[in-house]
C-alpha cells in the first residue's frame, strides 16, 4: 500500500472508450442474467452518457418491464406497504395497498440520487433482494464529491459499477452486441460450464485484493459465466474470467495486491521429492496416447493484473476515506445525522404531540385513526372522522450537524518550527471549503510545560491567519496535557451541537508529565492514560506520524486512543490538507 503522501495516481487513466466499452458490456450481462448478478450502480451526474446507458440497458433488456423507479425520499409505509387511506375511509374497513416493492417484482428497481438513500433504505432494499425479490437494481449515483456514494448495503449486492464521469457525446459509441445476441446468451446460459481452476483463481483474486465479501467472487463467477454465453462458448476460458474480474472486483478492491517480484522473493516452503532408488517404481517415460493430460491452472497473476488495471485512481483516498470516520458510529459526511422537529430530509412520523417545535402530520394522524372508525362510530355515531390524542402522529427530520475539525500539534523539539508551518497550511487550505463541508477549524498545540488553544474554533480565514502567526514551538513535550486539553475542545464542540473530528500530528514520545514535570517514564504513562480517556468518549480521530520514520510509539498511541494510524514523514501542508480531508469524507 502506499504509505498516503500520495493518495492519488496508483494506476494511469483508463482511456475513454475502454470505460464506455465496459459500461456496455455491464449492460449487456445484466441483460443476459439480471438475477445472477444483482445490478448496477452508475456513477455519472444527468447527462448524455447516464441517459444513452440507461437507454441501452433498456434495450437489452427485452421484453421485461422497465425497473420500477422508487425516489430515495421514499417512506417506509410507500415502500413495504401499507393502509390505503382514501379506500379505508370511503369503504368503512381497513384496505391494504401494495408497497413499491411488491410493485417492483419481476421488474426491478431504479433508484435516482443513490447516494442521498439512507442506510435504513439501502437495508430495506437489500433484503427484499436477498429474498428474491426485485431485481436488477439500478442505482444512479450522482454524487458531487468522492465521499458521496451510495450506501455499503446497495454497493455490496450490485455487481457492476461503472463510472461515466467525463464521458462526452463523442465517447458513446453504439455496443457491438446485438439484442438477438443477447436472447441466445439467455438460452445457453444454463448448460455454460464454469471450471474449477477458474472459480479458484477468480476466489484467490478476490483474497489478493482485500475483498471479504462472498458476494464479490459470487458475481465476477456470474459475469464470467454471461460473458461465455455472450461469446458462444458453452465454457468459461481465460479471456472471460480477465474481463469478468475487471467489470466486478477491481471497483472493490480494499488493498492493492502484493507485487509479483516481492512474491518470487518468498521461500518457497514444498518439500524436496523423496529420493526413491526402486527402479520398479520410475514413472514410465512413454505414456500411452489415451493417457488423460491433467488441466493447467488458470494463472491468477494475469486476473490480478487484469483487475489492477481497472483500479480507481484515487483508490487510497477512498479506502482512507471509508475507514476513518466509520470508526465513531453515527457519523456520516460532513457530520453526524441528528433528527430535528423543523427541517432537513424527511423521516416516517412517530408518535407525539405538538408543541416545542414539533408539528402535526395531518396525513399521518388519519391513517392511523382509520381502521379505529367503525368501532369508535358505534358509541358516538358522527359523519367526520373521530380522532383521539393516541392518533396524532408528528413530524420528523433528518439533518446533519457541523462539523469541528481540531488539529494537535506537537510544537516541541527541534522539528516544531516546520510541524507549525505545516499545520497553518493544511488548516489555511481546510478552510477554503470550510463553509461547504459544515466545518469549523480549531488548533490546539502542546509544548514547555503544557499545552493551549492557538486558534479556537472558526471558519474565518482571516482570524485564522491572524491567530496562527504567533503560535511559539520549542521546548519539551507534555502529550499528555495536548491530549486531555484536545478532548475538553472536541467535548465541547459536541455540547455545542457539532460533530469533532480531531488530526494529532505528534511522534508519539512524551517527556513531561501531566503536572508539567519532566520524566519520560511517568511522562509515557499520562500520555496512555490520556489515551485511554480520550478513547472513552468515541471522537473520531487520526493520527499522523510526523517523524522522519514511522515510530512504534506513534502507532501504539493511536491505537490507545482508537484512532487511525497513518506514517507521514516529512509532510507538505498540501499532503496532509489532502489526506485530512479523505479521512473526514
């Protein structure tokens, strides 16, 4: 993996056409077997590319029907199924309506704004596609920024997700696959033969990346098998497992593999042959011409090779992203999701009473009061609808808090002039799109004999340039303190409502102690103990190792504190301003 001074250029661009040619051949093989391989994630913003797949996907589809489109603000009672108010209140009984879900079956799902779908959707819709339910899934994934993607329960039941950022009217070439070809890749996909050596090399491609879900190799067996059938083969060779691994596992990919000069250097561990002197038991050196000739194994160096030149540019800022904030449950985007009374996305409405901000969902409120009508009419005979406080139903929102990101840095020794220096400018360009993230800026530094708020929080540049030009460095390093005074600042922007998201950048080596007196024994002791308290609380945090090498003593604070590790020698304020900003996605 890369040690992250470079979160972006693991692999060259794919040229455009190959991007359009497999978003195709996604198409294509959803059409062949739509259940097998679950769906589509699609990441484009509207345009002409998103319409002209959408378009093919329609055309490969046949006969089916078009996906049943549900909109990510759907409610669960639309969703699962629920009363039919108007019927229930013209009839007199309770009438029961279908739910989209039940409407989708055998026709699949489209879902626009994927990555606006909460994670309570996404399970909702994964389960009635684990049992069987509506498939394909399509899910168009408009997000703006790297971090806005559809939620882990809908990437993990897809198959394909192709990316059609950039693509232009010039790039969208018409598939050369035929809607006949696609009928006779239907009929010969049930006898279509998947050998043994390839599903063990399409498995151990998907170890070799990191991916533990079992879905993952399910699909790239599924995609290798349509993709045979589209060939007219009725088994799966080499050309097919390639093409396969790189339209299903190189998009999920969670580590890059293992270079293949660094596995020639491993011992190899196979035991010598037994040396066996009894003539009578040589192996014959003329076989006869009938002898069976056992099957050569599928290298898995050239699925590797094929799925490592699919991978995502910015594959390490995604993992870093993925794995950061993750960590404090709760949090998502730009900070933690909070229900309000008065604005934000809506949720299904709950039980209460008005008052305190709170407001009546009319609409809500008759549903329930509904199915009650004939009882309650036989003991007070009226024409409206009778409803008692026990129906009143209340809306509720969803919205996301600000978020206070807080930088402590340790501005001891002789490398504090240059970790400053480094932290104003990562903080100076965290704070140009402060304002679009949700985010406020803040900086506690330690060094002497304790530590202090240099910069409280803010969003204003202004300020921040102001209060940073005469923070001091020097000195010894009370860790300690640094780490007790980071966690009272985070405390308190969550009291205030935020989310705290806090970057140590320190070495992890502390030489006095709590009460300002040096001793590097006692001193190493606070600073754990420290640790300990500050991973109580459950902020979101990550470490950077600032020191020329990775320090073990960096890594084991980090893991004291539960926050992510990342060695980060020698770091510009453009590298760690990157990297903060993928931990925070």
């Amino acid at each position: 993996m890369p040690d992250g001074s470079d979160p972006s250029g693991l692999t060259p661009g794919r040229p455009k056409e190959e991007l359009w040619q497999d978003a195709g051949l996604a198409a294509a093989l959803l059409g062949v077997d739509p259940e097998g391989l679950g769906g589509a994630v699609v990441r484009a913003r509207p345009g002409p590319a998103r319409d002209r797949w959408l378009e093919i996907a329609a055309q490969f589809r046949g006969d089916r029907l078009s996906p049943r489109r549900v909109p990510a603000s759907i409610d669960d009672e639309r969703l699962l199924g629920g009363l039919d108010l108007a019927a229930t209140l013209s009839s007199g009984k309770p009438i029961v309506a279908p739910g989209v879900l039940e409407e989708a079956a055998g026709r699949g799902i489209l879902l626009p704004m994927a990555e606006r779908a909460t994670t309570a959707l996404a399970v909702k819709i994964g389960a009635a596609m684990d049992a069987g339910g509506p498939l394909p899934f399509i899910g168009l994934d408009e997000g703006a920024e790297p971090d806005d993607v559809a939620p882990e329960a809908l990437l993990e039941r897809v198959a394909f997700r192709p990316d059609l950022t950039g693509l232009g009217l010039r790039d969208l070439t018409q598939p050369d696959i035929s809607v006949e070809e696609i009928a006779g890749a239907q009929r010969r996909l049930a006898t279509t033969h998947v050998p043994n050596e390839v599903v063990k090399a399409i498995v151990a491609t998907a170890a070799a990346f990191g991916i533990t879900s079992l879905r993952a190799p399910q699909f790239a067996i599924a995609a290798a098998r349509a993709i045979a059938a589209l060939n007219g083969s009725d088994e799966v060779e080499e050309l097919e497992a390639q093409a396969a691994v790189r339209l299903v596992l190189a998009w999920k990919a969670r580590q890059l593999p293992a270079s293949p000069e660094a596995a020639e250097e491993q011992p190899s561990e196979e035991p010598a042959p037994p040396d066996n002197n009894d003539a009578s038991e040589e192996i014959p050196q003329d076989l006869p011409d009938d002898t069976p000739e056992m099957p050569e194994a599928l290298p898995e160096e050239m699925l590797i090779e094929a799925a490592r030149a699919a991978l995502p540019p910015d594959l390490f800022a995604q993992l870093l992203a993925g794995s950061s904030r993750r960590m404090q449950a709760g949090s998502t985007g730009a900070g933690e999701e909070s229900i309000s009374l008065a604005r934000g996305r809506p949720l299904a409405p709950r039980p209460g009473h008005r008052g305190n901000g709170a407001r009546l969902d009319l609409v809500a409120t008759l549903r329930t009061a509904a199915p009650w009508q004939p009882l309650r009419k036989r003991t007070n005979p009226t024409d409206g609808v009778i409803v008692t406080p026990e129906d009143f139903r209340i809306k509720r929102f969803r919205r996301k808090t600000e978020s206070a990101l807080i930088f402590v840095v340790d501005a001891s020794g002789s490398a504090a002039a240059a970790r400053l220096a480094e932290a104003k400018g990562a903080i100076e360009l965290m704070l140009a799109d402060a304002y679009q993230r949700r985010e406020q800026v803040s900086l506690v530094s330690f060094r002497g004999a304790g530590a202090e708020v240099a910069l409280p929080l803010t969003r204003s540049l202004v300020q921040a340039k102001r209060r940073l030009q005469g923070v001091p460095g020097g000195g010894g390093t009370p860790l300690a303190s640094g780490l007790a005074l980071a966690q009272e600042v985070a405390a308190g922007a969550k009291r205030s409502g935020m989310t705290p998201f806090l970057v140590f950048l320190t070495d992890g080596r502390a030489n006095i102690c709590l009460d300002g007196a040096p001793g590097r024994r006692q001193a190493a002791e606070d600073a754990s103990k420290a640790a300990r308290a500050f991973r109580q609380e459950g902020f979101a945090a990550v470490l950077i190792d600032t020191a020329n090498r990775p320090q073990a003593s960096a890594e084991a604070l980090a893991g004291e504190m539960g926050a992510r590790y990342v060695p980060l020698p020698r770091a510009g304020s453009e590298e760690m301003a990157r990297v903060v900003q993928a931990a925070t996605a």
